[in-house]
C-alpha cells in the first residue's frame, strides 16, 4: 500500500508547508467511480541544487513524465516483522521505497506562480523554490485515497 504521500495525506514532514497539494479534482465522468482529472502542485526547493540540475529541472516541458518516489528509512520495526531477516524484504523494502508514482508535467511556475518559461522556451532566472504542477494518475488516486 502507498503511503499518504503525493497528495494523498500526511507524508510526515515537520515544515509548515508540506510539499504537495491537490488543486483539483474533476467528479467522475457518467458510469465512472474515478475522478476525471487530479491536478497537484508540488513544491520544489533549488537552493542546494547545482546550477547543472538546476537547468535540468527547469527544462522540463508540459506533457513530459516525472516519477514521484517516497522514500523512508528501515527502522526496527520493519526488522520484527521479518524477525530480523533482511531476506525477506523485496528490493523496493531493503531501500526503504515506500511509493512510486508517475505524474504528467502541466506546467513550472516560480515561487510567485509565474511560469518558468518566456514566450521564446528559454528558462528565466527566478529564485530558489518552484511549483511544479502535475497531472496524477486519477485511477490510482482513487484507489489510495478510498474515492467511491
């Protein structure tokens, strides 16, 4: 099971702003249970990121793909369950992958909410944070967050 992540409750962070968060949910079209459409903003901090990276997150364009990956450190508890035996982990388990989840690129906007991007496809400069608007999966939203 996926944890509350991505939109999808409390991921766990002690900042006071958490790092997602849904903008829209569409109601389903007639004879569906999914949402038509789920729309998340996601933070993006770039202030310890090399300008090389840096570059590399503001080329992304809309339509393009990213994943959204949960990670969380194995603790003791995660040991008792396999009474101590790391072999009993699949490979996502030994390196603490707690969600995987892939999201559709809408649009990059600053800090402000201005887009990124100038008319001519060129980056401008624009401080250290970012909102990345995505598209998610509406089927799976639906299965985490329990929406009949």
């Amino acid at each position: 099971m996926c944890p509350p992540c991505f939109g999808l409750g409390d991921c766990g962070k002690t900042d006071s702003e958490p790092p997602y968060r849904i903008l829209e949910t569409a109601p389903p079209k007639v004879g569906e249970e999914k949402p038509a459409y789920v729309r998340a903003e996601i933070s993006l901090d770039y202030t310890r990121l090399s300008e090389d990276v840096r570059r590399d997150w503001d080329s992304l364009r809309p339509d393009d793909v990213v994943f959204l990956l949960a990670v969380k450190g194995i603790d003791e508890g995660d040991r008792m369950i396999t009474n101590g035996s790391p072999d009993k982990l699949n490979v996502a388990e030994k390196f603490g992958v707690k969600c995987l989840r892939a999201a559709e690129v809408v649009q990059l906007l600053d800090q402000d909410g201005r887009p990124i991007k100038a008319g001519d496809g060129q980056a401008r400069r624009a401080g250290g944070r970012r909102r990345l608007h995505v598209r998610l999966d509406p089927e799976m939203y639906k299965v985490y967050r329990g929406v009949n």
